[in-house]
C-alpha cells in the first residue's frame, strides 16, 4: 500500500499537463499590467503632442491678430479666439484646461496653457491613490511678430 502511494506521488510530481495553465495563471497579471501601462504611456504621448500643437496654433493665431488701438496688446475677442483653438485640440483627449495665459504686444505673442488629464487605468494599477488620477502638462508657445518671417519658440513641462 505504502509502496503505491509513492508511485502515485510520484507520478502526480512529475506530471507536466497542468503546468502551462498554471504558468499562464501567474504570468496574466503582470501581463495586462504592462498592457495597461502601455496604453497609458501612448495616451500621454498623444495628449502631449495635441497640447504642444493647441498652444502653438494659439500663440500663431494671436501673432497675426491685429493689435488693438493702444497698440499695445491684442483684443480680448482674439485672446478668446485663442483659447476656443486649445480647447477644441485639448478637448479631444477628455482633458481640461486649468490655466490658459495669453500675452501679446508690438514684437511676440506668447501662449501658456497648462491641462489637467485623467488616467484612470494608472489608478487600477495602483500607482495612484486618489478618486480622480489626473496628471498636469504644460506648454509655452511664442511667436514673434515679424511680418511673413515667423520665428517660434517653445518650452513644454509636465507633473
């Protein structure tokens, strides 16, 4: 009897029908949490370079807007102008906008916005633990009011 327990010990040991199941048991896990994390990553990229786009289409809005009688600064109906192009762009990645600064004078025009963008699925994998994950991005954008020769330049930041 005690010698048909070791064989059957044995055998359930050295059986391998099971293991791949448990294996792939193991492995899932960790898989969709590098998935998750990917499409998170490629996400932030693509709010990114909408954000960058949104506020140099801005600031190249507000550096053709004609100045107003002071000559000083362009009207607040250009300005809101402006901010209808970021948000437009910015809307499409389900982000807000919480600071948007326009300045323009006689020589540059300068756009800075800062969104706020949710990322749920960096929450579900804990890297978060507030109700509501959201990270802040900004950008910068200048133009120069330099007739046909446009220069630009930009500074862009995240937390």
């Amino acid at each position: 009897m005690t010698c048909r327990r070791g064989v059957n010990i044995r055998k359930f040991l050295s059986d391998k029908t099971g293991s791949s199941t448990v294996e792939f048991v193991i492995a899932l896990p960790i898989l969709l949490a590098m998935l998750a994390f990917s499409v998170q990553y490629g996400n932030a990229l693509k709010v990114r370079n909408n954000l960058d786009i949104a506020s140099r289409d801005a600031a190249r809005y507000l550096a053709r807007a004609p100045l107003d009688v002071s000559g000083t600064d362009v009207d607040q109906v250009f300005k809101d102008r402006a901010r209808a192009i970021v948000a437009a762009r910015v809307a499409t990645t389900k982000s807000t906008i919480s600071t948007f600064a326009p300045t323009s004078n006689s020589t540059v025009a300068t756009v800075a916005v800062t969104i706020d963008v949710p990322f749920p699925l960096l929450k579900w994998l804990g890297l978060f633990t507030s109700a509501d994950p959201t990270l802040s991005m900004s950008s910068a954008e200048s133009w120069a009011r330099t007739g046909d020769g446009v220069t630009t330049s930009s500074t862009s930041g995240g937390s």
